[in-house]
C-alpha cells in the first residue's frame, strides 16, 4: 500500500490481480477484494505477442493489410511441441486461402520453433471487427 498526500492507494508491483467487486452500502460504492486470483504467465504472453507480430507479415493481397489488422486471427493456443492458431478468411470462397494459411503457418513456425497446425474456422468476417467501416 503507498500513499498519495494522505490517500492511501493499491500499487500494481506486476504479481497476480484479484477479482474486484464493487458494492453499495451507507457511505457510498466499495470495492472489495475476493480471495481468487489470476495469474499471467509472463512467458508464456511474450510468446503469444511473438507468434502475433510474425503474423504481422502474412498479408491479404486483396486488400493490403496483414491478417492480425483485419482480425483474422481468433485464437492462438501455445503448446510445448506444437501450436495451432485458429483464422477466419474475409470471404468464404477467398482465392488465397491456402497461400494464405501457409504463409500463417511459416510465420508461426518461424517465431515458436516448432510445429503449428492452422485450423481454418467457419465464422464470417466481419469489417466491424478490424475497425473498419466501408
């Protein structure tokens, strides 16, 4: 706990957060601090962010931009000897869908050193989703 002029304040040291709920009562909204906490493995992030930005370079040649800025990446599940990163195509029929998954693929490998399995999924883009508004 440190204190700001005479306010006491919580300071973030980068351990684990608790699960806040705000409550009501006489003098006002509380928050109160539950015993369970989360906790993020700093490694295992700096991994995940390193698979994210070596997607940076796959990018769709229909509309310029790479597959991390139109939201085509959903999921990256990191494994110890294999990774599968789980994308969406900005249209059903897209003629560069499996150059596309490739290049995802190397991109993914290259950045984890092992394996990766690319699943397409069936979900539909949506622009909205990349912020765009065409």
């Amino acid at each position: 706990m440190a204190v700001i002029g005479s306010t006491p304040v919580e300071v973030y040291d980068g351990g684990a957060m608790s699960d806040q709920t705000i409550t009501q009562d006489a003098i006002g909204p509380t928050i109160t601090t539950s015993e369970e906490t989360t906790t993020v493995d700093p490694l295992r992030r700096a991994r995940e962010l390193a698979v994210m930005d070596s997607l940076r370079s796959v990018v769709d040649p229909e509309i310029g931009m790479n597959v991390v800025e139109l939201a085509l990446i959903r999921q990256v599940i990191l494994g110890e000897d294999e990774t599968e990163i789980k994308m969406i195509l900005t249209t059903p029929f897209c003629p560069y869908a499996g150059s596309m998954m490739q290049q995802v693929k190397e991109a993914a490998e290259e950045a984890e050193g092992h394996d990766v399995k690319v699943t397409l999924l069936a979900e539909r883009w949506d622009p909205k989703d990349a912020g765009l508004t065409w």
